[in-house]
C-alpha cells in the first residue's frame, strides 16, 4: 500500500490510485495553478450574504467599460482587464505614481452549481454576483417510513 503525507504528495501518483476521480484532481490542479502569487492587483473581496448566495467585489476603478471582461468556462469564472493605449496620446512626468493602470487577470474557481447571476460596477468596485443552486436531485430527501405489523 503506497503512503502519502504532505511532504511526498505527487498528484500525478496519486491520481493512478484514485480510478474515478479525474474532476476531482482536475479541480484540485486549476486551484493550485490559480494560487499563485500574482500579488494582490486588483484587491478583492468575497461576499457570504447566506447560504445560496455570494458576490465577489473586485476593484476596477480607473477601468473603462470596454477594457473589462468577464468569462466563464467549465466552473472557472476570469475577470480581465486590459488598459486601452492611446497611440498619441503625450505621456506625462509623474512625480509619484501611486495609481496602477496595468493589464490584470484574476480567476476564482467555481463549485458545479453555483451561477453567475449578474455584474455590474458601481463607484469603482465591480460586483459579481453569484448563486448556489442545488438541482432537485442533490436536494435532501425525507423518506417515509412504513410500519407493518
């Protein structure tokens, strides 16, 4: 029987002894290769309003409509922002420059019912909402119990 602790976890390996599994370690590999630290350009937050619904707040200020995008593909939600160069535009001296204008890309992996819902900026911060809806089938069931005799 192969042992595994913290030190020697090799995903690959592990991944030939877990027949099935292949979403799971799918998922597991998309959130170790989005946490790297790309600092904390732009700042965000993560909202738990109840239990089926969140938002993520993201701070876009200084971004113009078409220089935001958002997408979403196979539970991984990316937000992008790409600085629009205006080719004569005169670039001026900064005595200090505090305000950061550069390009981000930021990803936040979703779970497999949770939807986005809507996204709008307000004041500078964009908001995404989400929603975790749970299909009638993963739904808890009561079941009766019949008494014979």
């Amino acid at each position: 029987m192969t042992r595994f602790n913290l030190t020697t976890l090799d995903l690959p390996t592990l991944h030939r002894h877990a027949i099935g599994f292949d979403r799971m370690f799918d998922e597991l590999g998309r959130t170790f290769v989005n946490s790297r630290s790309d600092g904390n350009y732009p700042p965000y937050n993560i909202v738990k309003h109840d239990e089926t619904n969140y938002t993520i707040e993201l701070a876009v200020a200084g971004f113009a409509q078409d220089e935001i995008s958002i997408e979403l593909k196979d539970s991984q939600l990316t937000i992008t922002g790409e600085k629009a160069t205006a080719e004569d535009a005169v670039e001026a001296e900064y005595l200090h420059r505090g305000i950061s204008s550069r390009s981000f890309a930021r990803s936040f992996t979703l779970g497999p019912d949770v939807e986005v819902r809507e996204a709008s900026v307000t004041n500078g911060i964009l908001t995404v909402a989400l929603e975790h809806v749970v299909p009638e089938e993963k739904k808890a069931k009561k079941i009766a119990i019949e008494y014979k005799g």
